[in-house]
C-alpha cells in the first residue's frame, strides 16, 4: 500500500495485517496460540522489515559512507534514505536534525553530556515529571547531582494528569531544560507537549521530548511542536532493536561539541587538533548500526503504509473495549483514568502480585508485562510496587482482549 492512499479504518483487515508478522504463524507445540500485550515493551517484526536486514546482509553488505564499489553505494544509498524518511516521518526542516542513537536511552545520554553537562551551572534547574521512564530520569538527576544543579518534579494529579499549575510555578529564569516523556509507559497518559514546551520556552528554558511511546499513537511534528530534542527507538515502530534517532534543531546540534568521537566524524586529524565533519555525520563516530537504520527505513514504510492514525484508532477501539470490560470486573483496579490515554492499561489484581498474574497468563500464551516498567518514583507515587500492564498492537484484536479478560477472571479465582 503506497503512501497517500491510505485505508481507512473499516478497509484495514487486521488478520491480513497480522499474517505479515511471521511470529504469529508459528503453531506452539504446547500451549496456546501468543497473544502479545507487551507492545509498549517492544513491537513484533514484519516480515518487510525482517526482509529488508536479511537483503542488506545477504545483498549488498558494506560499511557506508566510505566506499566507491557498488555494494558500498548502494548500503550508504540505503541508510541515508532512511535518514530522510525519518525527517519527513517526524516532520524535521533538515536532514542534519537526525542523528542515528543505539536507542532512546542512548539518545538522552548523549544530550545530557554533550548539550547538558557542559553548561550547567550550580543553581541551575532540570525538570522532569514524576511519569518518567528511568531512561529519561536517571541522566538528568546524575548531571544535576553531578553539577550541584536542582532536579524538580512536575507531580501527577489522581487522574495520571500532570498537574500543569505546579509545572508553571516551577518554572524560573534558571530552568534550562524541560525533558518530558510524550506518553507514559506505565500509565498510558499523553501530555499536552505544545503547551508544556511553549511554557518552557517562555523562560528560555530547552525542550526534550522522550517519543519512545508516541510513534505509533500519533503524527509526530516536531516543527509544530517546535521541542528542542525528541528521541524515539526503532523497536517500538515494529523496527529493529539497537536503533534510534535523536532529532535535535539544527543550531543546537551545531552548537554542540561531538555526541562521541572516532572515525567518520572528521574533516581534518592533525597531532594537535581535529576538525569536525558537518551535521549530521559530526555527531555519528565509528561504524553506525547499518542493518538497524536500513530495519528503520522499512519499519518507517510499512507504519506510513498503514497510516500511523489508522494503527491509533485500531488500538484505542481495543483499548477502550478493554477499559469497559475491566471496569466490569470485580477484584481488578485500573491505574489513572487521564484525559487522554495512548493503548495501555495498568492494572492490579486484588490480593495478586503482578507477577503471578503475568506467570499465570504467561502459561495460558498471553504475553503482559509485570513490574515497575522502570518508572519507580511513578510507582511511589501509586503506592505499588508494580503493576500489570496491557498494551496494544496493530495486530492485536477483541479476541485477544476477550482472552486477557479470561485469564484475568482466572487468575483472580485461582488466588482468591
Ligand atoms: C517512555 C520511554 N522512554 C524511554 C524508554 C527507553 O527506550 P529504549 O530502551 O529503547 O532506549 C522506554 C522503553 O520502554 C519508554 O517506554
């Protein structure tokens, strides 16, 4: 299906979707057929995708960027291909915004030292919300430990929501930087980015948005959003592990000193000093993770195929089928109920510790994730330790949430 003519939510057949996703086909020898939940964890592969890191390694291998022969030109054509399909994927004015990460976590590390940590002065100010993934927690609480800056909080109202009056009172002439998660992993919530980053900016401060969560919930456009940073993985968008994209506004990239430093990152080596190459080659040392951008590039295809409002619309209909049948449900607590929530649930089972339901369902072939979903300060702030999380797929259906729901109603009678 080309780009352009998308179908609409009625013409999209699930179950032709789904057989793309050779994972799906395979028949357990014991046990029931996977129904996977845990798409916030990592998104199943298809087979184009799969395809297209097979054909990379088994047609035209090579490293890029330096080679005159045809296998080199044809991998460098391939992986810069994909850089522009990721700026018109997010909406980049340039090419040079996209730097290629290992992931999201990779991202953030590389912005907390190279943009961060330079310039930051005791008695400066980082916020971040209490909803964050530990990805886009930890490097910022370490710089500010580090530079005796002050880390601040946007706390959560009972809904899930960010509570946006404390988030404007924090804001100072001394914040440089807001880093902020675009959905939650563990609660599903989606934050309003065009009013928190405008909020930012209205003090000088700087804007990363952690899209780790979004790219499959809705058209990213960092221009309309006008944030600082974003960072996203491959994984999450049915791509390949060990790959992301770390957009960052061209003047700011510029500005900065390398992400790190070797080979491919150069104009001039001399003893004494090195130039560096221009954005975004600058920021990329060392042999890039061919395969995974070339696994991008086609990952970033098929999502455009299917229309990224198309694959939201699909799994907020089975998330909303989800929420009605829950909350049906004696013995099971629904965490947050936010204004608007992307396809997850978090759930706890009366008397039930997440990770006996995620065994038990385990071995019934429903794939949940149980734990913190390394978001801790967001689980102290629940009260739990954990919880169970569902979180939907283009491929997943009404079947498979009937099936969670049995195998919830199981395991709460089995425990009780
Ligand atoms: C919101 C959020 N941020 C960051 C990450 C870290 O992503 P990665 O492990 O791909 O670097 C995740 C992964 O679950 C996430 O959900």
């Amino acid at each position: 299906m080309k780009y352009g003519c998308r179908p609409t939510l009625d013409m999209l057949d699930v179950k032709k979707i789904k057989s793309q996703f050779p994972i799906f086909s395979q028949k357990p020898e014991k046990g029931a057929e996977l129904v996977y939940l845990d798409n916030a964890a990592t998104t199943q592969k298809p087979q184009v995708v799969i395809d297209a890191i097979t054909n990379y390694y088994s047609g035209y291998n090579s490293n890029v960027g330096r080679g005159t022969y045809w296998p080199a030109t044809q991998a460098t054509q391939a992986f810069e291909t994909t850089r522009n399909k990721v700026q018109h994927f997010i909406n980049a004015k340039s090419r040079k915004e996209i730097i290629f990460t290992s992931g999201t976590t990779d991202a953030i590390n590389k912005v907390v030292s190279a943009f961060l940590i330079p310039d930051l002065q005791v008695g400066d100010e980082v916020i971040v919300t209490e909803m964050e993934h530990h990805g886009n927690f930890i490097p910022w609480q370490q710089a500010c430990l580090r530079k005796g800056a002050t880390l601040k909080m946007i706390p959560l109202r009972e809904s899930g929501d960010l509570d946006h009056d404390v988030f404007e009172d924090l804001l100072t002439s001394k914040t440089k930087l807001l880093a902020i998660t675009a959905v939650s992993n563990a609660l599903g919530v989606v934050n309003d980015l065009h009013r928190l980053t405008s909020k930012a900016h209205e003090v000088g401060g700087k804007v990363l948005i952690d899209a780790a969560q979004l790219v499959t919930h809705e058209k990213i456009d960092v221009q309309a959003i006008d944030c600082d940073f974003l960072t996203f993985s491959g994984h999450k968008l049915f791509g390949p592990t060990g790959i992301g994209v770390l957009y960052g506004k061209e003047e700011l990239l510029e500005a900065m000193p390398p992400l790190s430093f070797g080979g491919g990152m150069v104009k001039k080596v001399t003893l004494d000093e090195t130039t560096f190459a221009d954005l975004p080659n600058k920021h990329e040392a060392g042999t890039s993770n061919i395969s995974g951008v070339i696994g991008l590039g086609a990952a970033i295809d098929f999502v455009n195929g299917l229309g990224v409002e198309n694959i939201h619309a699909h799994t907020r209909e089975l998330t909303e089928y989800a929420l009605e049948r829950l909350r049906e449900m004696d013995g099971v607590t629904v965490f947050g109920n936010p204004k608007e929530r992307a396809s997850l649930i978090s759930l706890a089972v009366r008397n039930v510790h997440p990770h006996d339901v995620s065994s038990f369902l385990g071995e019934r072939g429903i794939a949940i994730r149980a734990g913190h979903h390394c978001t801790q300060p967001l689980m102290d702030f629940l009260k739990v330790s954990g919880t169970c999380r569902i979180s939907f797929g283009i491929y997943n259906t009404k079947q498979d949430v009937d099936r969670v729901i049995e195998g919830l109603v199981e395991v709460r009678d089995f425990f009780a």
